[in-house]
C-alpha cells in the first residue's frame, strides 16, 4: 500500500524529519507574511480604500465581510493584476469616456495602494 503513513489520520508530522531550524524559519516566514498583509490592510482600511479591494457593505449583524488580513491580500492582489493587465483596461476605459472621473478614482486608489506595497 502506498500511503500507509496517513492510515492513522493526522498531520504526522515526525515522519517528515524537517529539523527544528528549518520549521522555525518556515513559522518565521509566515509570520512575517501574516504581519505585513495586516499592516498593509490596515493603512489601505484608514485611506478608505476598503470599496476597491473587497465588500463595503456590512452583513446584518453589521460585521465586515473581509477581515484586515483578507484587505491586505487582496489590495497585493488587484495592484498586481491591474499592472499584468494594463493595455487591456486602458483598452476598456478608451470605450466609456463618460466615465472617465470614475476611472480616475480607481486608478488614484491604485497608486496609493502601490505606494504602500
């Protein structure tokens, strides 16, 4: 049988042998990761940038849809999108010249996130 290591359910974690230093700086790494995204969610949270990067709406409880660490992500997350795909939304924007102060305020919303990332 070829998996016989995972019958017993679990991580098993013993039998990946990763030393002691390796699987700290992996928990660093990604504390690290963690610690920025929240950061970055913060500060794009207090520049009112919450509307580009995810739901502004409340649920009905009135809690937010997205938490810090999720506005963190996704704000890396549109910045880079919007840069791999930049001819083809200035493509776009060229055919609704009507709303062009709408685009406007998008694309100031996207250098202030690109400042901070």
């Amino acid at each position: 049988m070829m998996f016989r290591d995972c019958q017993s359910g679990g991580y098993n974690m013993e039998s990946n042998r990763v030393d002691s230093t390796r699987f700290l700086a992996l928990v660093l790494l990604i504390t690290f990761a963690y610690w920025l995204a929240t950061l970055g969610g913060h500060e794009w949270e207090a520049n009112h940038l919450v509307a580009y990067l995810g739901r502004s709406e409340k649920t009905p409880n009135n809690f937010p849809h997205h938490s810090i660490f999720g506005l963190g992500l996704s704000g890396y997350a549109w910045s880079q999108s919007l840069v791999f795909w930049q001819e083809e939304m200035l493509a776009l924007m060229a055919l609704k010249p009507h709303k062009a102060q709408n685009f406007r305020q998008g694309l100031n919303a996207l250098s202030l996130v690109q400042q901070s990332v």
